[in-house]
C-alpha cells in the first residue's frame, strides 16, 4: 500500500493502522514507509533490519531526533481501521500510528528545517527490551541535541519517565502432609509480612525541575504450593518498584532493601528514569511551541535510552495514553493535527503557538487563535510543495 504524506493527515493514519504490523512482522509496514521517505529528496534514508533512520544534512547547529516505533500488540478484533465522529479507531492508532503518521507528515513537509532532523521508524518496541532496535542501531544514529519520542500523550508534553525494577522477595516453609499441617511450617502464610508491608507503604510525591513523579511499589505475582495436599515450603512474591527520576539504580535498590529489612531482595529486571530536561533551553523552546503545560510521565518509555547517552528527551504524541493497547483504541483527528502543527511550529522557527483543540482541522485550528498569516501562508506553502 502507498503512503501519500503531503495529502490528508487522517486517511494517512488510517493506511498505516491498516498494514497489519505486531511485533515481529514490521516488515511490510517498514516497506511502505521506506517508499515514502524515498521520495523525500532532502532526507538521506538507511534501512537496518525494520528500522529506518532518515536525516537531514544541512549544518544546523542543533540536531533533533524524532522517534516513533512501528509495531502494535496483537489485533484484537480491531482491523481494518475506522472513522467514528471525530475518533480514528483500530489497533495501534495511539499507540503509535498516529504518531507515525504525524512524523510522515512532518518529515515532508520540513525540507528547510531550522534544526537538523534524524526521523527514526524502529521496530520491536512492544516486546522484550533485548529486542528494540534503539539497543541495536548505532549510537551515531540516535545522537541528537533532543529527542522526542512519539508516544501518545494527547499532545501534552510528558518529561522524562519513571524507572522500574523488578524483584522477588522469598519466604521458606518446611513441607508436610495438610492434613498434619503441624508437621510442617506454612511459607504462603509467612508471605502475610511481605504483603503487609506493601499495604503499609506510602508512595512518595517528589518534584523533578517542576514535575511531581508519584512512585509505586505493588505486588505484581506470587507463587506458592506444590499440591493440594501439601503444606507450601516455599512463596515468592514478585514486586515491581515504579521510581522517580531522582533515584538512580543503586538508590532505588537500596530503598526497596530498607523495606524489605530480614529478607534477600532477588533483583531480576532493571530499567533506569530519565530527567524530564526542562533545564535545558532546547527542551523549553518545545514545550512553548505545544502551547500546554508539561506534566510527569508515569510509566517507562525509551526516553531512558536517550538519557542514557546524554541526550534530553521527552515524550509527545497524539491519543490518550489510556487508550494504548485497548481493544477500542482511538485517536482523536484533533490530536493528529495538534502535534502535526506544533512540530511545524517548532521546526520553523516560529514562536506563535497554537492552543490544543481537540475535534479541530487544520484551518480551524489556525483560525481560533490570532496567528502570523505570513508563516500561515508559509506553512500552506510547505504543505502542498510536490
């Protein structure tokens, strides 16, 4: 199927919902937008594995990266795509189809950006982190003064995002028959202390440069019992440690160590926070151009891997975030002109910014706030460039 990224933004979101692309079988929808960023003269385009990397090479003094991965979770009932009202129905289209769409579109549109572009379409984002792309590609590929990641935040900028790690704390028993349950020492039961701990736990509200991340620790798994029969020698309860950006992997180990005081922690996954950024002029001049209020991401995204080469890095999309992997999952048309135009915005040069409307085209997005008709016309011009 062809992609048209100069013509209109919905009916683009909607052939991209609908080249089927669950982790694993990025392939044909790698191909389709392979062919489309191939008839943007002002990218140079590479091809590794499903991901494509495409930039341009103009000397600007700052180079941004925008980021947005091509796979889905599993169809659920939710193929071919839909318009309803005002909503782009069909699996993938927060999470991110629209955003795709929005960097097709953008990408080209922007032939004379004020800052350098790299465009990164990655593959595998959905699955086992060991799989991502991000952790395959070349480090060259990703360095940028920002990165802006395309998760869907309904065009709200969402900074940096909260850790996570993973741990199972162990209880011991002693077997026997449950019919002489004395005999034996009941692990499952001694899991009590370890649950009664989690419930007594208060989550801590800390502000990082202006954004207040809420941390969580809950109980995610337990496993006990070998039997029916048989008093439980042993009960594990897994535990997942959702922090702030302020903690660092030693840190949040030690606090989940204090907690569990007389236990042996088993650390077994780690994902590290990242910073919002919003110290660093690049990352303001941003959230300006969005025109909203920037808020704490909750959860992890691959902004970390971009924290963790330096690099500041934010999220910022179209559809709710809620709505992600949902068998009704949406995106607004409003949201997909809203980011679409801050990124030109942002891209341009220009400080006007728009508000976020949602339900809005573009015409009446640009008309329900005063805007300088010159970049208007500019921006139309772009547009409709063959």
């Amino acid at each position: 199927m062809a992609l048209d990224p100069r013509g209109d933004l919905v009916a683009l979101a909607r052939a991209l919902i609908d080249i089927e692309s669950v982790s694993g079988h990025e392939g044909p929808l790698a191909d389709a937008v392979e062919e489309a960023l191939r008839t943007m003269p002002h990218l140079s385009v590479r091809r590794d594995g499903d991901t494509l990397i495409a930039r341009t090479e103009l000397g600007r003094a700052q180079r941004v990266v925008v980021a947005g991965h091509l796979d889905t979770v599993p169809v659920a009932g939710n193929l071919p795509s839909a318009l309803e009202g005002d909503r782009v129905v069909g699996r993938g289209a927060a999470d991110m189809k629209g955003g795709i769409a929005v960097m097709l579109a953008c990408a080209a549109s922007l032939g004379e950006p004020n800052r350098d572009l790299t465009w990164v379409f990655y593959d595998h984002e959905e699955v086992a982190a060991s799989l991502n792309s991000l952790a395959r590609v070349p480090a060259d590929d990703l360095a940028g003064d920002l990165a802006i990641l395309m998760e869907p935040t309904s065009g709200t900028v969402e900074g940096g995002c909260q850790g996570t790690l993973r741990f199972t704390v162990e209880t011991k028993g002693k077997a026997a028959h449950s019919a002489r349950a004395w005999l034996g020492h009941n692990a499952v039961h001694d899991a009590f202390d370890v649950l009664a701990r989690l419930v007594r736990y208060k989550p801590r509200e800390v502000n990082v440069e202006g954004l207040t991340y809420r941390e969580g620790l809950s109980a995610v798994r337990i496993e006990g019992g070998a039997g029916g029969n048989v008093i439980p020698d042993r009960c594990a309860v897994t535990v997942n440690f959702r922090f702030a950006p302020d903690r660092d992997e030693q840190a949040a180990k030690d606090f989940c160590r204090q907690v569990f005081v007389g236990y042996r922690p088993e650390f077994t996954d780690f994902a590290p926070a990242a910073k919002p950024g919003l110290d660093r002029e690049i990352v303001r001049d941003f959230v300006a151009a969005t025109g909203r209020e920037p808020r704490a991401k909750y959860g992890w995204t691959d902004v970390a891997r971009f924290a963790t080469l330096g690099i500041p890095a934010l999220n910022f999309g179209p559809g709710d975030p809620g709505k992600a992997h949902a068998d009704d999952e949406f995106c607004p048309a409003g949201d997909l002109v809203a980011c679409r135009d801050a990124l030109l915005r942002y891209f341009s040069g220009r400080s006007t910014t728009v508000p976020h409307v949602s339900g809005a085209d573009a015409r009446q997005l640009l008309s329900a706030t005063p805007v300088d008709e010159s970049w208007a016309t500019e921006l139309e011009a772009d547009r409709s460039a063959p």
